[in-house]
C-alpha cells in the first residue's frame, strides 16, 4: 500500500510519468509533451519554443531585365554598340570590322 492506495470517489490510480511515483489522477498535472507529471516533475514549456523570426525578404522591391543593346552605324566598317549598365550609365565600345584590323596590323 503507498500513499495514492486510498479511496476517493471519481479518482483513480495513476503514475509520473517522469518519477513514475503512484499519485491520484487529480494530483497530477498535464505536461506540453502530452504526459502527465506530479507537481515536483511539471516544468513550463520553454519560452524561446513560440519565438517567431521576421521574415527576412532578400529581394529587391523593383527588378526589370537589362535593356537590349543598341548598334548604331557610325561609318562604313565601324559600329557601335551603346548598352547601359543598371544604373542607367552608358558603355559605348567601338567595334571594326575584321577586315580593318586585319590590314593595320
């Protein structure tokens, strides 16, 4: 006989289920795992367990696709090629035909 061996109507026998001691049901305390524990074995959940993170969006809030290149005709045998960067700069880059470079060289 222990010390939960007692009658007591609309109560019955149960154990911790950390310490496994004998306790009457109503002694003991529903855990957040689901088990039921005596009062000297319940522990509160861990609070860092409901923090919730900010979301961390990465992405830029406007995006478009770099624009095309351009080539414009300057003179017979030489173009150019006007393209622009994100920022809105303008590269020109002079390019000649190979029949040009293969003379002056």
């Amino acid at each position: 006989m222990g010390r939960a061996d007692y009658y007591a109507e609309g109560d019955w026998n149960a154990v911790c289920s950390r310490c496994g001691s004998k306790f009457k049901a109503s002694m003991l305390r529903r855990h957040w795992q689901g088990m039921y524990r005596c009062t000297k074995c319940w522990e509160p959940r861990q609070p860092q367990d409901f923090v919730r993170a900010i979301p961390d969006i990465q992405t830029p809030p406007v995006v478009q696709p770099e624009p095309a290149d351009i080539f414009v005709a300057l003179s017979e045998g030489i173009t150019t090629e006007v393209g622009s960067d994100i920022y809105g700069n303008f590269d020109y880059i002079l390019t000649e035909l190979s029949e040009i470079i293969n003379t002056e060289s």
